[in-house]
C-alpha cells in the first residue's frame, strides 16, 4: 500500500547543491508589512512560513539561511508581528509571518495580525508554496487545520514541516506523523510529502533548501 504523506526523500545530489548555493548566496531583511498595501512588488517567486506562535518559524528562517539572527526568534510567543520579507537571492522571497493561534496579546492586536495573514495567504498572486510548520510534540491542532481550510479554498499548495523534533523520541515521532497524517488527508491544497526539521540539529534543513530552491 502507498502511504499517505511520506517523509521527504533526501535530495539528489543535484537539487542538494542547488539548494545549498542559493542559501549560501545573498539573504537579506527587506522590509516588515503591516497592510496588504504594504506588501513588495509582486515580481518573483515567493514562499511563507505560517504556524502556532512558538513553532519555531524565525528559527527556522535562521537555520537556512545559516544566518543566527536575521529573522528574530524569540522564546515569547507572538514576536513576529509583521509580514517580515527576505529577499533570497533576487528570484525569491522569503515571508516570515507572524504565529497564529497566540490568545495572551491583546484582542485588537491578534485581530489585525489575523486578518492581515488571512488577506496574504488567501490573496498573494506569487506565492508559490505556503510552509505550514507544526510543532512535532504537539501535532496539527484546529488552529492549524483553520490555516490549511483557508489555504485550500485559495488553492495555495501547503507543505507540512514538523519543528522540533530534536525534542521528541522515536515513538513520540511515529504517533505524531500518524496525526498529522490523518489530519492532512482531507486537504486538497496539501503537497504530499512531509519534511522533518530540526533547527537545533540541523536535520530536514538541506532537503527544505532544495525544495525551495528547485520551486519554479
Ligand atoms: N529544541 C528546539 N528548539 C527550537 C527549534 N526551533 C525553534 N526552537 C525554539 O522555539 C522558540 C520559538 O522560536 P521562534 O522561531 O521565535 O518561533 P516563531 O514561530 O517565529 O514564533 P512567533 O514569531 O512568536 O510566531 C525559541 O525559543 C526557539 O529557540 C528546534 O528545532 N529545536
Ligand atoms: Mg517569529
């Protein structure tokens, strides 16, 4: 039987070493949006980060790009609260955006970060693939399904990237995937294959750069 889902395959040697070179080329911080009028010019391919708060999503910036702190990380929920843009290379951007699903910010707050990540998922003509990261010790939660409901009714392919996952056991991980798993099937948009990551480790990072690299 097929599964479902698949963990990524490790690249080929070729996608690997193309991935590698645009990460290790020019990264650079463009500008933080607040409203979709805000937003750069639609001219190059682009792809976001989208979770909870807390997932790991500038961490995770920060490990491709092998650049500690050019998106800025944090261990309080809710520090990204703009649409932060990266120009990788001039063919892509990457989007960092702000966590959903964080109640302790003020209500009026997660309401405009809300409505503006609604707007940009839903209504961003170049983004090419929206990175829906998912903390491996917790799993997809209805936050997160919202998010992908969204992204299917827009028909924005959405790829599942599990976080963390230096901090679970192999038997957490097993369960975990089967969650996930199950959780994806009923989405339409959601690319079929699953990369593993951990920033802390370095794992998933090289098969994530060429997944990004190789986009067209
Ligand atoms: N152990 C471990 N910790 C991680 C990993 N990725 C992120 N973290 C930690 O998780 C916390 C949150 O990381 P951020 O990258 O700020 O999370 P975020 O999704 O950008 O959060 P918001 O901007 O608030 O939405 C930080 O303390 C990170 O060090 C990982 O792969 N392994
Ligand atoms: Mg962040």
């Amino acid at each position: 039987m097929q599964m479902h889902f698949p963990e990524a395959e490790a690249p080929d040697p070729a996608s690997a070493e193309q991935g590698r070179k645009l990460f290790a080329g020019p990264v650079d911080f463009l500008k933080g949006v607040v409203a979709m009028s805000g937003l750069p010019p639609a001219d190059r391919l682009e792809v976001c980060f989208a979770g909870r708060s807390n997932v790991g999503k500038s961490t995770l910036i920060n490990a491709l790009t092998g650049r500690k702190a050019l998106a800025r990380a944090s261990n309080t929920p809710g520090r990204t609260q703009e649409i932060n843009y990266f120009t990788l290379g001039d063919s892509r951007y990457l989007v960092d955006l702000p966590g959903y699903g964080y109640a302790n910010a003020p209500l009026d707050v997660v309401r405009k970060w809300q409505a503006l990540l609604k707007q940009y998922l839903s209504g961003r003509q170049t983004l090419r693939r929206a990175f829906v990261l998912v903390d491996a010790r917790h799993g997809i939660k209805p936050v997160d399904e919202e998010i992908m409901t969204l992204l299917d009714s827009s028909a924005v392919t959405f790829q599942c990237v599990l976080t963390k996952t230096d901090k679970i056991s192999e038997s957490a991980r097993e369960k975990v995937l089967e969650q996930v798993r199950g959780k994806l099937a009923p989405h339409p948009a959601a690319y079929p294959e699953l990369i593993l990551t951990s920033s802390e480790k370095g794992s998933g990072i090289a098969t994530l750069r060429s997944v990004i690299a190789t986009l067209e």
